[in-house]
C-alpha cells in the first residue's frame, strides 16, 4: 500500500453485511421498542440530510477490536460515512487512565485501532482520526463541564457504578467518577450532534445532553444536544461466555491470523447438548457462536444451526471459523499492507489530530465568549 492510494476497502465484500447488521428501518422486529422507533426515525432523517449529522464515537487504546466491535459498532461508521455524515473517531487516551496504573502499551494499540479503521475502509479525505492527549482545547472544556454537575449525579451514574464494582484498583479516582464529563467534552468539542453507542454508554450520554442544556441556559446557545443511535447489533459472547472484551483475552482479533482465529475458537465454550440450536435465552454460549457464523454468513441463525445439527460443537466451531476467515480475508489482507507502511498510518492520525484541535479551539473560543469572564 502506497501512501497516495488507500484501499477502496468500503467498498465490495465488507459493506454487504452492514445492512443486515446495523439497519433498523428495515431489521426492527414486530415488538418494536421506543428507543427502536427513535432510532429508526433518526435513520430517516440522517439519510435525508446526511450533511447536517456529524458523529463523534472512539474506542479505548487498551487491547486489539474484536468480532463484537466489528458488528457492533464499525460498520456502522463505515456506513455513517459513506452516506455521507462526517465522522470523527476518538482513540481516547487520556480515559485509559481511569482503571488502570499505566498506559504502557498505548502506542501499540494505537497503531492497531487505526490500521483496523483504515483497513476497515474509513477513509482519512472523509473522516478524521484523533486522539485525546493532541488536543489541549478539548481538555480545557472539561473544567466548565465540571462546574455544571453536581457530584450526586456523578455518583450515581450506573455505567461508572458497574465500572468502579469490576475494578481491580483498590480506590476510585477522580477521573474514574469525572469521565462521562470528559466524555461530554469529547463530543461537544468538535460540536458532535449523533453518538452510536451500546447500551453501556447510553448514562453517559445523557451526561452530555445535560451538559450541553445547561451550558446553553446559562451562558447562551453553544452546544448541540446530541443524539444517540442505539446500535441495533445483537450482543456477541466472548469465547469464555462473559461479555466480550478488549482487555479479558476472550475474543477474535479482528487482526488475528486465520490460525489463530481457528485456536481461539476451537477454545470456545459450549454446553453438553450435542444437537445445535439457536437459543440465545437457553442456550447463550452455542448460540453467540451460532449468530457470529450467521453473521459472517449474512444468513439466518437459525438455518446455520439446523445445518449444523447433529454435528455437535466440533462441527459448530469448524463452522464459525471457516465463516470468520472467510468473511475477515479481504479486511485481514488490507490490513497486512497497511502495517507495511506504519508511517503513513501514523500520519493520519497527526492529520486527524490537526482538524480535531481546528474544532475544538473554535468550540472553545466561543465558550470563552458565551461565558465572557475569560480570555
Ligand atoms: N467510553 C467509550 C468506550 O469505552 C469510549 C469513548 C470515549 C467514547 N469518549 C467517547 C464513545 C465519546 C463515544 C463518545 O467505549
């Protein structure tokens, strides 16, 4: 891969899945939820004036993207920005410090989020790539944001609840209970107005529509209210039935290898009925290796199950994987001609760097004005 030419990778096998995927407008079961309905409506509008939307999402520096991030969340960007919506992706540096003592494998994971984004197909003339510690403006935002919560409501967000139950440190510390505020400076730096996210992050939205609504009552209109895009992906398990994670060694790399993609799964777990079904509520562990085969497939789960059958787990897990490496090929061969070239990848990130600090000098500009104390 040269620098000038990057892969056209949007196009061709790695989109076909997204609709299935990701599109709520024509995927929304009968029992369609309010929070479904919304999402659906936002489809509409999005797609009558994609110009008027730009997201603002980003994944933690802390491990390598899996198969759960895959579905869940990247091809939805991809999508976003082939209709057409600006998307700026955060690789959020400063938050790896909320949970852990050190950030010493940062440039590592760095360089990989943002080959998976380059092979995946985001494209840098389009989108912007950006990290936190680049861009001083952002973080000044988190100080008047700081002044508009109160620490009740910091206490009380579940999202950060769940988090400081499941740490391994013994204290909690201020950024741990202060990074949905910095959060909200992520988005409303760069004026982000649509925010896809899990259901994890959805308190944390809220945080920001907070933010925003009282900054703009007290100092003047300035922010947008953000939106989010609930993601209409089901929920893969990782290989040891929790949920999959970045940092737990329970998932498939997106940049694994296909032997290494084999072993992982092969290390699955299963359950002690030989006959394969689609069950997600009885059976969750076959079935999360059930939808992944489907997914990768782009068939019906329950098909892909009563093929496999009597097959047991053996033929269960030789499914998944000759799906997974069948599906991931094209990406994992992008992928590879990307590292060829690190520093091109790393010039994209210092480009995407540059227009995030653009954004956020301008946004803080005009909070500076609004507020009218400070120069
Ligand atoms: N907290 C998010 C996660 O762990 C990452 C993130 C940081 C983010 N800042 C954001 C997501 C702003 C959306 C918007 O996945």
């Amino acid at each position: 891969m040269t620098s000038t030419a990057p892969a056209p990778a949007s196009t061709g096998t790695a989109t076909a899945p997204i609709a299935a995927a990701t599109a709520p407008a024509t995927t929304a079961p009968t029992a369609t939820t309010p929070a479904q309905a919304a999402s659906a409506e936002l489809e509409r509008r999005i797609a009558r004036d994609p110009g008027s939307f730009r997201v603002l999402t980003g994944d933690r520096p802390t491990g390598a993207l899996h198969l759960g991030h895959y579905f869940g969340s990247l091809l939805n960007r991809v999508r976003l920005q082939n209709l057409g919506v600006d998307v700026v992706v955060l690789i959020p540096d400063y938050q790896v410090i909320t949970d852990r003592d050190t950030a010493e494998r940062l440039g590592e994971y760095t360089d990989g989020l943002l080959l998976d984004y380059l092979a995946l197909g985001l494209d840098p003339a389009r989108s912007t790539v950006f990290c936190h510690s680049a861009v001083p403006a952002l973080n000044q935002l988190m100080l008047p944001f700081l002044s508009l919560v109160s620490v009740a409501e910091l206490n009380r967000n579940p999202t950060v609840k769940d988090e400081i139950a499941h740490s391994r440190q013994s204290t909690v510390s201020g950024l741990m209970l202060t990074y949905p505020v910095h959060q909200a400076a992520d988005i409303l730096s760069c004026k982000g107005n649509l925010v896809p996210v899990g259901r994890d992050q959805a308190p944390h939205l809220e945080v920001t529509r907070t933010i925003a609504r009282r900054f703009n009552e007290r100092y003047g209109d300035v922010f947008p209210e953000p939106e989010t895009l609930l993601s209409a992906a089901p929920l893969l398990l990782g290989t040891d039935g929790t949920k999959m994670s970045k940092s737990r060694a329970n998932s498939v790399p997106l940049g694994a290898t296909a032997d290494e993609t084999a072993r992982l799964i092969r290390g699955a777990t299963t359950d002690a009925d030989r006959h394969i079904t689609y069950d997600p509520d009885t059976r969750p562990n076959v079935s999360s290796l059930v939808l992944l085969a489907a997914l990768c497939l782009e068939r019906d789960p329950h098909e892909v199950a009563a093929e496999i059958g009597d097959g047991g787990a053996a033929v269960l897990k030789r499914t998944v994987t000759d799906a997974v490496n069948g599906h991931l090929a094209a990406f994992r061969a992008r992928r590879a001609e990307y590292a060829k070239d690190l520093p091109y990848v790393r010039s994209v990130l210092r480009a995407g760097n540059e227009r995030a600090n653009a954004l956020a000098e301008a946004t803080l500009d005009e909070v500076r004005e609004a507020m009218g104390a400070f120069r």
